[in-house]
C-alpha cells in the first residue's frame, strides 16, 4: 500500500505495475521445472558415463538401478511439465514461442527498476588497478 503522503523516494524510479508481475508464479514454476528437468538430465548423462568404471558387478548393478530410477524421474517430470503446456518436445514452434515469451519475460524482469537505491554490486569488490 501506498503512502499518498509521503514523498517518493527519487532512487526507487516510477512506481511498478501489477501487470507486470501477473504471469510471474507460473513463469517461476515453469523456470524451476525446467531446471530440475536439465539437472535430471545431467544426472542421467553422468551416470550412464560412471557404468563403463564401475569395478565390480555389484557396483554396475546399483549404478544401473541409480540410472532407471533417473530415467524414471525424467519420464515424470517431462509429462508433468507437457501436461502444464511447460513443454513442448513434439512442436518445435510451439517451444520456440513458450522460450520466447520466457527471454521476453527475463528481459523485462532485469529492466524492472527494483533496487535502484543500491550500489552498484560491481563497484563493491577491490578491483586490481591497472600499471601505468
């Protein structure tokens, strides 16, 4: 809520719009999905990678078991993020416009004047000078 009396801060620019801010929950949940999803993937890739070292038949047996239930859990969580219209793996335009909308998004994001009133982060590390 806003104070009518009390003066703007002039380091805070213009007021923001709640519109901007309407599609952000499900922008965030898609974003965090699609994370889990590639740290998924990762985790299969690294795992398949470790079967051709494992040492004993008893290591290849729990390293393969470790890489279904991998499989497993991408299988889920890709029809989890296709039946929320997160993705889009069988209409290449379909992805292409939902990453889009989503660079789109990121884009106003960092152009929102949230923390104006801060330093600059850059300017806060000691910084070797240059020879003259």
């Amino acid at each position: 809520m806003t104070d009518v009396n009390r003066a703007p801060n002039p380091n805070m620019g213009p007021p923001l719009d709640i519109e901007d801010f309407t599609d952000m929950i499900g922008f965030a949940n898609a974003s965090a999905a699609l994370e889990f999803l590639l740290t998924v993937k990762s985790g299969i890739r690294n795992t398949a990678m470790s079967l051709t070292e494992c040492a004993t038949p008893e290591v290849r047996t729990e390293v393969r078991n470790q890489l279904r239930q991998a499989l497993d859990m991408h299988e889920k969580l890709s029809q989890l993020m296709i039946n929320k219209g997160w993705l889009h793996p069988y209409n290449p335009g379909e992805q292409f416009q939902l990453d889009l909308k989503s660079a789109q998004m990121t884009a106003r994001l960092a152009q929102m004047p949230l923390f104006k009133d801060r330093i600059k982060v850059l300017e806060t590390f000691d910084t070797p000078q240059k020879p003259n």
